[in-house]
C-alpha cells in the first residue's frame, strides 16, 4: 500500500468509544498513530493528570498529545460563528478551532492528515453531512480530515486517493446507535471511556450559567469561563458573583481559581465550604454572601453563625443568620 516508512496520521482522540475505533482503524492498517487530546478551559492549567485518557492511549499503544485550552478558547466560545446547539455548546466553530491546530501540530511533526471517529448524524449539530463538510473547509482541512467511522458515506479524501489508506476497510456508520462501535470494540477488545460522555457545554446547568455571564459581564475572563464548571453560583447583583464549593474537591479547585480581588469566605468555628464573592460588593453584599455560606455549613440549622470573610489579604469575621434555601434558591444560577 505504501513504501517501507509508516505514514504518519493524527487522530482526535477522547479516549471515548468512537476516537479510539478510529485510532485502532489506522493501526490496524499499518499507519504510524499519535494520539491528540484536547483538554477544555475547565480541566486546563489545573495541574490535572488526565489519567484516563492516557490509559486509554497505553492501552492501544500509540503516543498521546495532550494540548490544554487556553484564554484562545473564549474568543471562540464567545462569538460562534454557527452559533450554539441546544445550551453553551458551540459545537461547529469548536470543531473548526480544534481541527485548525491540530493542523499545525500535524504539520509540525510530519504527518500527512486528520483522523476523527466522528459519525454521520450521530449528535444534531455537529456531525449532519452538511456540518461535517463545512468544518472541513473551515479548518483548511479540505481533503485531509478523514472519519474512518463514516467514511464510505463520504467522498473519497486525499488519503484514501492516495492509497495511504484502503477505503474499503473503513466504515459507513450512521446515526445514534452505538451497536456497530461496541460490537467492533468487544470483537477487538478495545478499552476505551464512556461512550457518548459530552462536554459541560451541552449540559443544561452549565448552559445557563455561561448565558448569565455573557449577558451581565460580557467581558469575562478564562478564569471567570473555567468557574462555570465548580460550586454553586449565586448572583448577589447584577455584578457581582458568589461561588460556593460543593466538596473538598472543589474547594481546592475554587482556591486555585480565587484571585487577588475577590473576597474569600470560611466559616470562622466550624468546618465549611470555601467561597469567595468577585465583582463590585458593599457590605449588605458581604453580608448576604456570608449567610449564603453559613447555609451550606454544619451550622445551616443554628439561629446564627460567624463567617469569616477576607478582603485584601484583611480577614473579619461577620455574625449572621444562615440562609434559609427561599433566599438561596432566589439568587443561584
Ligand atoms: S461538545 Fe463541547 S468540546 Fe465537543 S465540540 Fe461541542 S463544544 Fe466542543
């Protein structure tokens, strides 16, 4: 098919059911494999392990690339062009910008196309015919992206014409069925993640979250966009924020996020959530703030409770009521 040097490829890959088919699609035809993992905004600059996907990649025996989202993210996220699917995914225009560098990390290291295990008709927005074609053309792809799951519902690309890759051992999977991507994974014995498992952007809670933002501070920060993904949110005011951790875990991320300006809340006696306000807040702000958290602590039941709250590295303690979950449920987002 080709001379003795592999040719080399690089597939978008998840680690879910569908990417790591369309990796082991390629190896089982002799190509030369490296894995590329994008990471979100939510999960970047964390010093996250991004332990399954790297099982995942072990497991199937090729290199894996992992490439954490940066601020570059929000322009797109913040003006899709093709506009967003049925919450905060801007599905299209994320394929686009994705598609587009791994093009240059294809470039960079010599290999000749773009695989992805995407499926003709499998999710409503990004992957109909028409979607598919035009993110192929957008990205600067044209002819260079090849979905092996589908492939044969697709014309011909430069690999297949080229002999690098034998069309007829490629598929024609459409629609939502998963039947003929798990049969091919157990007759194979792949290991790979959940099938299907979205990103938060397609989640509702997450939808409603960014739309708030974008609406009441159009400029947000990378900082503000990885927020929507921990704690629960309240909206003191138009312009101001609070974030309450839900967990350990997600305390220690929200005190990895909190920056200087923000105003940090503890529960000053007992053990509790750690919080911190961001945006413009007067007293009556700090104070709702603090009864917010006192609700989400040990003491939810006390008639009072003290809360400490930090202001430019200034730390007072405040006596409040906890927050009954009316004036809760009033302010979460
Ligand atoms: S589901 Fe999320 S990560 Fe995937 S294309 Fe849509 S916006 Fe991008």
């Amino acid at each position: 098919m080709h001379g003795t040097q592999a040719i080399k490829c690089v597939v978008m890959f998840s680690g879910g059911l569908d990417s790591t088919i369309a990796a082991h699609l390629m190896l089982s035809q002799g190509l030369d494999v490296t894995a590329l993992h994008f990471v979100l905004p939510f999960e970047s600059g964390l010093g996250r392990e991004h332990g399954a996907v790297k099982r995942y990649a072990k497991a199937l025996g090729v290199p894996l690339r992992i490439e954490e989202e940066g601020a570059e993210f929000l322009e797109m996220v913040k003006n899709p062009h093709f506009g967003y699917g049925k919450h905060a995914n801007p599905c299209v225009d994320c394929r686009i910008y994705r598609l587009q560098k791994a093009a240059a990390v294809m470039e960079s290291m010599g290999a000749k196309f773009i695989v992805t295990g995407e499926v003709m008709g499998q999710r409503p927005m990004s992957q109909r015919k028409d979607s598919l074609l035009a993110v192929e053309k957008r990205s600067g792809l044209s002819g260079l992206l090849l979905r092996p799951l589908c492939a044969k519902l697709l014309s011909p690309t430069i690999p297949e014409k080229e002999g690098w890759v034998d069309r007829e051992k490629l598929m024609a999977i459409r629609g939502r069925s998963r039947r003929e991507q798990l049969a091919y994974a157990r007759e194979f014995g792949l290991e790979h993640g959940a099938p299907g498992g979205g990103c938060l952007l397609t989640e509702k809670e997450t939808g409603a979250r960014f739309t708030a933002l974008r609406e009441r501070d159009p400029a947000f920060t990378i900082n503000d966009f990885k927020l929507l993904a921990y704690g629960r949110h309240f909206r003191i005011h138009d312009t101001a924020r609070l974030i309450v951790g839900r967990n350990r875990l997600e305390n220690e991320t929200l005190m990895a996020l909190v920056e200087p300006a923000d105003i940090r809340f503890r529960m000053a006696d007992v053990e509790g959530p750690f919080a911190f306000l961001r945006g413009t807040a007067g007293p009556d702000d700090i104070a709702l703030s603090a009864a917010v958290v006192a609700r989400y602590s040990k003491l939810r039941d006390a008639s009072s409770a003290r809360v400490s709250f930090t202001v430019d590295s200034h730390e007072s303690v405040i006596e409040v009521a906890p927050a009954n979950d009316q004036v809760c449920a009033r302010y979460r987002v």
